[in-house]
C-alpha cells in the first residue's frame, strides 16, 4: 500500500531537502570507509557528539553464549518484542533507542528485548547473525519462564530488519523451528547484499545512505566478497527460501535506495505463503523513522498497532 498524505509528503520532501544540504557542506568519504570510522561515530547513530539517553528501567543481561541482552518490561506483557537495531553492521547499539523501545513495550503490551550483537569490521559476518540467533534461541526456550508469554515477534530497522530474516532463516534450517515468532516487522530492509537495482542506481544523493556507502558496508560485513559471493542466502535472504516464515509488515520509503529490496522481499515472502503488509511511505528517506517528523510519528503507531495484534 502506497502511503500518501499531501501535508506530510510536503514535510517530508522538504527534510530530505534540508538533510541533502546540510550533508553536502561534510567531507564526503570514501567509497569504502577505514576501520577505525565506525568506532569514531558509535557513541551516536547519527555521529553527532550527544550519546543516546539511557533510560534507567532498562535492563541488560548476558544469556546463554555470551550474548547481550537489553530488556524492556512493562506492567503488562502479553508478547515478546525480539528488536535487532541498524546501522549497517557496524554502527548502533542495544542502548540506543531507549525512549522509543519503552514506550512501544508500554502501548504495544510487549517485554522489549533488544540485542547488543557483535558489530563490523572488528566483528564481520557471520559474528553479528550468529548473536542473533543466540538470542533467539534463548527466547524460544525461556520466554515463558522469563516474561510469562510464549507469544514472541521479532523485527527491526534497516541491518536489524536484514538480522531479522537471517534469525527466522537459521532458526529454521538450523534447529527446523519454525512458528515460534507469530510476525516480524521489516523497517527499511537490506535484503540483498549484491545491490537490487535501485540501490545501483540511487547514486551519490546524500540521504543518511547512498550507492557507495552501500557499497563501504558491504565491505565492511563481508570484507572480501564479490557480488556473486555476497548473492548466497546465507547472506542475501532475497535469494533465499522463505517457506514457513510468518506474517510480515514491511515498510520502505520511495527515497530509499532499498526501495526494491523491500518490493522484491515482499513479492517473494507472499508467494511462499505467508501474509505481507507492504507500506510504501511517499517521500521518506532511509531511516525516516530516525528523525521527528509527522510520518514518523504516524509510522510508529503503525508499528505498535501491528506489534501489538499480531
């Protein structure tokens, strides 16, 4: 479905425009960025100098592996919320989307669960899905016991999203589980890491990601890989099959340089038998959901509105 609004698009545009501005006055980076960048710019998602606020009703735990956990838990939980964060392998972390996490646990009914997976390129593949599937795991046999629900969701934003289908993917190849997430929710995915066509042909816009930082990240997660290597369903869940996944609701925007992954996903993930929700946001940039705007904030009553009935 085509998500379109006159007064939000008008806002919209006008913040990509805004946003292109600003970042055409940055030195631009090279086409594949040096190791030590990402941990220059960790302390923030958008590498500014204010760290995320850490909320102090958060909790962080080690489960079973090593892996950190990141916990959410209202009142009231009738589900369980696995969220795996973006940026691209190499940036963001379990702490830093506090404030959104809790007040989708309390709206949406949900214990929050959110993964501090191992990033890129001190870590590259198969490091940060390998920590997703742990923790996976670990919910699937503790979720009862630990939050009182069997009913388990998982999802997240742009690499997170990827993450996510990865999880679902090993989940069932690897140990044949398969219906023990009811849904999973896809923000702005990558789906394959051997560029679809319209992250070929986004080209140098500066819109938070473009065709050659595309390209940087892939190298960063994968270092070493060509297309074709980077084309295998280990890595690329587009080219994987997708039978006996659950319902999904993804959302991209037409700004998007993964505007097709999303297109292409949803094709392939309906056709295996399972209930798609497609939203195409008119207007929106990569990682909209990063920034306030109006269909932000519409976008994540969408979100609870799905998360909580599905």
């Amino acid at each position: 479905m085509m998500i379109t609004d006159e007064d939000c698009l008008a806002e919209t545009l006008a913040f990509n425009e805004q946003f292109e501005a600003a970042a055409a006055n940055r030195p631009a980076r090279g086409p594949v960025p040096s190791a030590a960048t990402p941990a220059l710019l960790r302390r923030n998602r958008l590498g500014g100098d204010t760290p995320p606020v850490r909320l102090p009703h958060a909790q962080d735990r080690v489960v079973e592996g090593g892996v950190k956990l990141r916990t959410f838990v209202p009142d009231r939980v009738d589900g369980v919320y696995l969220h795996i964060h973006g940026g691209g392998w190499a940036f963001g972390s379990s702490d830093g989307q506090d404030e959104r996490l809790w007040r989708l646990a309390v709206q949406a009914r949900l214990a929050v669960v959110s993964v501090e997976y191992r990033l890129a390129p001190e870590h590259p593949f198969p490091a940060g899905p390998d920590d997703c599937e742990a923790a996976a795991r670990w919910l699937v046999e503790h979720a009862a016991t630990e939050f009182g629900t069997e009913r388990l969701l998982i999802g997240g934003e742009s690499a997170g999203a990827h993450l996510s289908v990865m999880t679902l993917l090993r989940l069932r190849d690897r140990h044949g589980i398969t219906g023990a997430f009811r849904a999973a929710h896809l923000l702005f995915g990558l789906y394959d890491l051997s560029m679809t066509p319209s992250q070929r042909s986004f080209g140098p816009r500066r819109l938070l990601i473009n065709t050659d930082s595309l390209r940087g990240i892939y190298e960063l997660f994968t270092p070493g890989m060509d297309g074709e290597q980077r084309r295998d369903p280990e890595l690329s869940p587009l080219f994987a099959n997708l039978a006996g996944l659950p319902p999904a609701r993804i959302v991209v925007g037409t700004e998007d340089p993964l505007l097709d992954d999303s297109l292409f996903l949803a094709g392939r993930w309906q056709a295996a038998g399972a209930p798609v929700q497609l939203d195409v946001v008119a207007g929106a940039m990569h990682g909209f959901t990063l920034f306030p705007l109006t269909v932000t904030e519409r976008e994540q009553r969408r979100e609870r509105d799905f998360l909580a009935t599905a």
